[in-house]
C-alpha cells in the first residue's frame, strides 16, 4: 500500500563507519583499562580530564593541544556513547551520502572543533562549570544541522514519530538553547551548540560542498 511513513535504516556509509568504530574502540579501552584500578572512578576521571575537554587545566606549562579533538572520543558512559553512535549512524550517513566521505569527514570534525570552542569560550565567561566535558554530541548535533540545511523536507522517525528533519534540528537546538541559559545538568549544552553552528553555516553558505 501507498502513503504513510516507512522506517528505513541506511547503508552504513565508509567514514560513519570509521568514526563509529573509532568511537567503539576507545570506549572499550578506556572501560577495560581502568577496571583493574585501585579506584575505578578515579582513574576513569583521571582519563576525562587528560582527554576530555577541560579548560581549567590548561593553564599549566603544557597545553593539552589534542583535548579538542580526543573529547570527542571519551563517553561518561554506555547510554551516551549509545544515543551519540545511533544519531551518527542515521544522520551520518545520510550527510555522507551527500557529501562524500572526505568533505563529510571535515563537517564532522568541524562540528567537533567549533563545540569546543564555544565551549571553551562559554567557561572563559563564567557560563559553563569546571568539569571535563566528553563525548562526540557536537560533532553530532552538527551532522543532524548539516543534513537539516540541506534536506529540510527529509522524513525521519523520531521515537516512532515522523517529523521533517528541519523540525527535529530546530527542536534539539532550542532544547540546548535553552539548557544553556538555564545553566547545568551536567549537558555540555554550548559544545552542542557550537556543533550546530558550524553544521548550519557550513552547509548554507556551501562550505562543506567544495
């Protein structure tokens, strides 16, 4: 029969792939390399913030050059790096299948670079509290804005609803808008929103088609 919306799931695309594994790997390592700690949560603190995004610490004579990129890496935990890989495997690959794996490679870590900045600006202020911040939902949130941008009529399921990917991206950024002028929650709501910002003017102004 004709009419209604049907749950498809895509192909998994060659850089999702990669970055999804990459995610997966050093999930694993970091779970299985402090589980013969003496205290587990220290230790798996300590990896936050040597490789999670931690502003506080970089007043020290070594900046931590590669924490913009590997906080992205670093998961709190199974459910995050869960809901993070299972939006990088929908919308992920629909971007990559408009993009191609090089220019889609570059949103992505664009996305990536631009939450951690916004973020670092947004601690500099006093906006956001001193804590490590992980996990790829910037890079992420900017692949979804990406696809919005460009394929804003695109039908998705949402939790077995269907809605426009324009409607679903303006629902998670005013949701994070909104948590970062409430402030807390342990949601890296600015890292979010600085993934969505690049994500947006990348694909309007046609930065990520050259």
């Amino acid at each position: 029969p004709q009419g209604g919306a049907r749950f498809m799931t895509p192909k998994l695309a060659g850089a999702v792939k990669t970055l999804m594994a990459a995610n997966v790997i050093v999930f694993l390592l970091k779970w299985l390399g402090t589980l013969g700690a003496t205290d587990v949560e220290a230790a798996r603190y300590w990896v936050n913030s040597t490789f999670g995004l931690y502003p506080s610490g970089w007043d020290s004579w070594l900046v931590p050059f590669w924490q913009p990129v590997s906080y992205g890496f670093i998961h709190g935990g199974l459910g995050h790096l869960f809901w993070n890989m299972l939006q990088l495997y929908f919308f992920g690959s629909m971007l990559e299948g408009i993009l191609g794996s090089r220019r889609f490679y570059l949103a992505y870590l664009g996305g990536l670079l631009c939450g951690a900045a916004l973020h670092c600006l947004a601690f500099s202020l006093g906006g956001v509290a001193d804590y490590p911040t992980v996990g790829a939902s910037g890079a992420v949130l900017g692949v979804v804005v990406a696809a919005a941008t460009l394929r804003p009529r695109q039908t998705v399921m949402f939790f077995f609803f269907p809605l426009s990917l324009k409607v679903l991206a303006i629902g998670l950024v005013v949701f994070d808008v909104y948590g970062a002028i409430e402030g807390g929650g342990g949601t890296a709501h600015w890292v979010h929103l600085g993934g969505a910002c690049f994500g947006f003017l990348g694909a309007w102004k046609g930065w990520l088609m050259r």
